[in-house]
C-alpha cells in the first residue's frame, strides 16, 4: 500500500504536488470554517454544511482547473 502511494507521489511534477497540497490545504480551511459555524450555531445543520461545502468545495476545483490550464500553458511556453 505505501508502496503504491510512494509510487504516485514520486511520478508527479512539482506543480501537481504544489496543486495537490493547496487542495488539501483549502479543505483544512473548509473543516475549520465548519466547526466555527456549528459552534456558533450550537447545533449541527446539514443542510448549512452540505451547502457551504459544495459551494466551496465547487469553487475551489473551477479555481484549480483554471490554475491548471494556466500552468499548462507557462510550463509549455518555455
């Protein structure tokens, strides 16, 4: 198992690490705002959380997507 996980992390580029880490980075970010938003609510709403995750959760992968076009095109140019 950490052999294959080895494996992958080894075979990616530099900038797909930096992507990756920003990805997981971000929804460290989503879980922090979760817990302060069911703090201050006292209660756990589902439906609150599943849409502040989606919407936020959706924005961040379009953003993604655009760096990565971007990033695409500059590592080609050169």
């Amino acid at each position: 198992m950490f052999s294959e996980i080895n494996y992958f992390y080894t075979s990616l580029k530099d900038w797909q690490k930096a992507m990756m880490f920003s990805f997981v980075s971000y929804l460290i970010i989503l879980f922090g705002l979760i817990v302060v938003i069911t703090f201050m609510l006292k209660d756990f709403q589902f439906l609150l959380v599943f849409g502040l995750s989606f919407v936020y959760v959706g924005t961040v992968i379009v953003l993604m997507v655009i760096s990565i076009k971007i990033f695409k095109k500059k590592l080609i140019g050169r």
